[in-house]
C-alpha cells in the first residue's frame, strides 16, 4: 500500500499501521530501518519510547524518549497505558511504549515502527492484531556469531549470550506474519518492502 491509498470517502485520513520488527542482536535490523526510512515513500514514523532512566547530553524529551519517573511509569503500567515493557535488568531502568502515543501516530495515518523483542511484539500484537510483524533473523546461527565477532565490540563471552539469547528468540517467533532472513541486505531489503506494499 503507498500513501495515497485507502483515502475514504471526502478526503478523510486512512488509519494507519503498526509496524513490529525483531530479531537477534546483530542481524541487521536498524540498518535495514534505516534503509525503510530514506528509501521508501511509506508513512513511517519511530515509536518513541518511554524511560525511567535519565536523559544524557543532547536528547529531548519527547523526540528521543518520553522520561517518566519509575513512580510515574510504574503507575501508568499499572493503569494498563502501555503495550509493552521491560526493565533492562532488576531495578534497572524501564522502557516501553505508550498507547496513547501509538493511537496518536495512527490517527494521523501514519505507520508507526516499534523495533521490540519477541516477548513486546506478542504483547503489542495481542492488542493489534493486524500489525505486520516481521522478524528478521540471521542465515544461521554461526552465521550470527560471526557477525558478532566482525563487530569487535564484545567479548566471547557477551557474544555467547547474545547467541543464546537469539536461539530463544527464534524459537518464540512462530507468531510472526513475516520471516526475513538476512542472507543479502539488499535482498532483505527488497522483501521488506514488498511485504509492506500488498495492502
């Protein structure tokens, strides 16, 4: 679907849509958005997280997250105002997506991105069930190993974990309406776009 379809009936704006993508550490997903972001005429627009943790030097609130205290993330978790969240480790920081902030996007007919683990992407799609979820996932598993290792910025025993990490996350993934294996970025990339295009 490109931007002017679905227009109704007196010029009224078209809903728009949720857009998930997951995948493993590594697999090449942000290289891919970005690709979304400059190369398509898609509607697209970043979800804007919500943080507890503090901003640092440069972000706005608003535009890079949305800085809640814990008191008051907690609070609105609790009053069920967030599709998804997590907390980075025990006592951590939080992080999540506001309802609110999507219904907002939607509203305007824009396609709202949500880069989210597996264990987000179910919660959002229990809600919105006709989000296109796509996963992105690595050739093969060794495959993603090397990656890991080609990117020079963890050590052994960091990349392990996110091997395994990535070993859980495929084999959650089933609910997913799109596979993308990111064998060739440009191949990936085109598939994507395809996807993005039936409706």
């Amino acid at each position: 679907m490109k931007k002017e379809d679905g227009q109704a009936d007196g010029g009224a704006t078209p809903r728009g849509r949720v857009l998930v993508f997951s995948g493993p550490s590594g697999v090449g997903k942000g290289t891919l958005l970005k690709r979304l972001f400059a190369e398509t005429d898609f509607p697209l627009v970043s979800s804007v997280s919500a943080t507890t943790r503090a901003p640092r030097p440069g972000e706005v609130d608003g535009v890079d997250y949305r800085f809640l205290s814990r008191e008051e993330f907690l609070r609105r978790r609790e009053a069920g105002e967030f599709l998804e969240s997590f907390e980075v480790y025990a006592g951590g920081a939080l992080y999540g997506t506001l309802r609110e902030d999507v219904e907002a996007a939607l509203s305007r007919g824009d396609w709202v991105v949500l880069e989210i683990d597996v264990k987000g992407a179910a919660s959002v799609a229990a809600t919105y069930s006709d989000a296109e979820t796509v996963f992105i996932e690595p050739p093969s598993i060794e495959a993603l190993r090397e990656r890991l290792k080609g990117r020079g910025s963890e050590g052994d025993a960091e990349i392990e974990k996110r091997v395994a990490q990535a070993e859980t996350e495929l084999a959650a993934s089933g609910f997913y309406r799109w596979r993308v294996v990111n064998d060739d970025l440009d191949e990936a990339f085109k598939k994507i776009v395809a996807f993005l295009s039936e409706k």
